[in-house]
C-alpha cells in the first residue's frame, strides 16, 4: 500500500471485491443452520468391505526408501581396492 500511496495510484484497483469489509459481511450475515441430533441421522448401510491398500502404507522404521526411478547414469564403476576417505586416492585408506 505504501508503494501505490507513493506513486499516486489506487490501491483498491488491484484488490478484488471479494476482500472488501462489504462483501465479508455479507457472508458471515447469513445464519448457519444448526445441526440435528445424531441419532437423527440416517446412517446408510455399507455394502461393501472397504479393504486398505498394503502398497501405499509406509515402513516407519528405519531410512525412509527413496521412490526415484534409478537410470544407466546412477550406476557407479566399482572400484579396485581402498580409497583414502581424505585425499581420494587409491592404495591407502586414511589410517594407514
């Protein structure tokens, strides 16, 4: 509000009628109907069994398992012999 007091422009152009004070009032002057007792309700018979699906449901244990689908550019070349964890070279590992 302050850039559009700055440069001389309204600011009520670029807010849609729909967050007007008017407009808000009008929706919360309706009254909402209030509810029945629940023994009222008429509660349809199921007809069927309703089954989980095992597939979607996620082991909470450990690593969560990773969904991306693997291509020939992930694959890595195994490599022969130790590699020092520090400088990446091979013959020696970082203890020795």
């Amino acid at each position: 509000m302050a850039v559009c007091a700055k440069v001389s422009l309204n600011v009520e152009q670029f807010v849609n009628d729909v967050y007007t004070l008017k407009r808000m009032l009008c929706v919360w002057e309706n009254e909402f109907p209030i509810l029945p007792d629940l023994s009222s309700w008429e509660v349809p018979l199921t007809t069927f069994e309703i089954v989980p699906n095992k597939g979607l449901c996620r082991n909470p244990k450990g690593h969560p398992q990773s969904s991306r689908i693997y291509n020939e550019m992930d694959i890595m070349e195994k490599s022969n012999g130790k590699h020092c964890e520090l400088c990446r070279l091979a013959g020696h590992s970082r203890s020795k």
